[in-house]
C-alpha cells in the first residue's frame, strides 16, 4: 500500500478538503500513475453532494485523469515507465459479458467498476483523480498521444469521449446537419469533435452570451433557444441532435428540429422524468436515444483523433485549494470550459 495526498468530500454536504488515501500496492496487471492533471466533471459533484443517491465516503472525485506511468507490474505489456496516460470514468468491468467483448466495457452487464465512488473487485472503495497517485489495470488506462498536452488531455476522458462516441454512432460527418445543445464543458467538446469529423455543426445554447467562443471551436451557426423564432427558423434541419442539456427539455419542440430519419440523443439527464408526445417521433420516424462515454478502445481512439487534429479541451487551470469555488462556479455554468487541477498542489 501506498499513502497518498488527496482531496476528498468527507460527507455529502461538506466542503472538500486535503487528506490522505492508501492505494493498493502494484499487482501484476496494474501500472501505478502519478497523476498530474484531473478535470472537474459535473458528475463529480452530483456524486459528491448526492444528488445521485447514495454514496462512498470519503469521496475523492475525479475520472478526466492524466498522468505518467511511474510504475508497472510484472505482468504489464502495453505500458512502460514514463508512458503519458488517461484514465476515465472506468477502472474495470466484468470482461465476460457481450458489452465488454464488443468493447463496449461502459455497458457491461457483469458489473464494471466506477473510478471512485464504487466498490472494487477486491472488496475496497475506489478513490478517482484528485489524488497525486492511482494504481489501475492496465486494460482501463489509455496511452495520451505526444501531440496533446496532458492539461488539456485531461477533460477528453470524460467530456470529450462522451461527445465523440455518440457523434461516431450517429455518423456525424461530411454532408451531415449536426446541433450540439448547450455550450459547457461537453458541448464545446461536441462543437470541436463534430468540426472535426466533417460535419456542418450548430451550436444550441440558451443566449448568445458563448457564440463567439463557439464560432471560433468550429461551429458554423449559433441560435439562442430563448428565441422562439429559432424554433421556426430551424425546423426539420438537423440530421442529429446531440443534447449535453441536463436541465428539463421541451422535447417535441427539439424533435421538430430534426428531418425525417434524424436523431436526439441525450448524453446529459434530467433527474426528472420527462414528458415527450410520441407523435413527435411518429412523423418523420425519428429517433430519441441515449448515450453514455464510451469503451476503453473508442476513448483510445477518441485521443488519437483529437491529437491528429490539434485539439484539446479548453481549460482553466486552478490549483487544489480552488475546488470547492470551482464546484459553485460550475453549478452557475461560470467556467470555459472545464476546470482542471493541477494535482502537484494537492
Ligand atoms: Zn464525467
Ligand atoms: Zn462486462
């Protein structure tokens, strides 16, 4: 075991604040991280303040992770003393089921294992990014291509995956009609992915306040929903929705955004219930899905796209004394647009 310096949520409702973990010692599988960089996702403080449900404590948030490897297991192959790597939102999962062999490990039916806030295989809590340290099986750690900085790296473990695979699945690209709705720490990795990929990309926000941010990440239009004329002005645009939204939606109003074929897919989530006419699928046969990060593979691939294009995250750097401002400036959407501790001042 090693002892390590951490920040952690003692319980739901109190502040964060520094401590110490133990983690495991190296198996032969395992390579240990020193962690460099961690992003603050938005589940980090849903599941820290439980608004999720229950949950671990102490809490040590954190799976946008992006480290060097410091030290590996007898049995390790594809990772070596000095390799940059990323961890995500996973750190295992069953590696039986039909999801795990499809690569698909985000699905597993077998029971995958959470960064932190989960229970391991071997019985013990599992402590995510705001750490100085991290032992992880070599299968859950993607490699961090030379071309990206490992700050900006940081946020594609979870903001940016959760954009690309969706944006994969539904073919966004060239000729294809692509909105991304909301402009925080995902949707701007939506605007860049789905620029990227080719595809003619409009951003969705609630006012104008980010368009020029959003033009300049490569979207090529930008509407205020607050606008009702937008809702006229667009119908039966787009080929693809993708909804980073985790506020309450009027659904029908979005579907009557899409051409006939096209598809809403919600990667954010409201913690209500939503209503939704079905007639606003039945014309134009349109689909209403969901999607959630993505395989161990695809986040591998997702890293390599983002290097060969030139990109990371757009980031504010703060030091770890900062996070709990951080969470209160993510809750009132007051960050562009993902906050990532530099895990040297934990
Ligand atoms: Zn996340
Ligand atoms: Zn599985």
């Amino acid at each position: 075991m090693t002892t390590v310096s951490a920040y952690a949520a003692p319980s739901a409702k109190a502040p964060l604040e520094r401590t110490t973990i133990e983690r495991r010692a190296v198996r032969e599988f395992d390579v240990l991280i020193d962690i460099e960089f961690a992003g603050i996702c938005h589940s980090d403080i849903h599941q820290a303040r439980e608004g999720w449900g229950e949950a671990i404590f102490p809490m040590v948030p954190g799976h946008e992770i992006a480290g060097v490897v410091s030290e590996v297991g007898p049995g390790v192959t594809r990772f070596a003393v000095g390799d940059r790597v990323g961890v995500g939102c996973l750190v295992d999962s069953c590696r039986e089921c039909d999801n795990c062999k499809a690569g698909l490990e985000q699905y597993c039916t077998g029971g995958s294992v959470g960064t932190y806030n989960a229970i391991g295989k071997d019985g013990e809590p599992t402590y995510g990014g705001y750490a100085q340290k991290i032992v992880v099986d070599e299968n859950y750690v993607v490699r961090i291509p030379d071309g990206l900085a490992l700050d900006v790296a940081a946020p594609l473990l979870c903001a940016g995956i959760t954009t690309y695979s969706p944006l994969k699945h539904w073919n966004a690209g060239p000729g294809k009609k692509v909105a991304i709705l909301g402009m925080g720490g995902l949707g701007h990795m939506g605007v860049k992915i789905a620029h990227a990929l080719g595809a003619e990309v409009t951003v969705l926000s609630q006012s104008l306040r980010k368009k020029d941010d959003g033009l300049k990440l490569g979207a090529d239009h930008y509407y205020a929903t607050s606008d009702e004329n937008t809702f006229k002005e667009l119908k039966g645009t787009f080929d693809l929705i993708l909804s980073t939204v985790s506020a309450p939606l009027n659904l029908d109003a979005y579907l009557s955004l899409l051409k006939t074929d096209g598809a809403f897919v919600n990667v954010g989530a409201p913690e209500e219930p939503v209503a939704l006419n079905l007639f606003s699928v039945i014309g134009g046969r349109k689909t209403l899905a969901g999607s959630g990060i993505g395989g161990i593979q695809e986040t591998q691939e997702m890293l390599d796209f983002c290097a060969e294009h030139g990109f990371g995250a757009e980031i504010e750097l703060i030091s770890a004394d900062q996070i709990n401002e951080a969470y209160e400036r993510v809750l009132a959407s007051d960050v562009r647009y993902r906050f990532v501790i530099d895990t040297s001042t934990i």
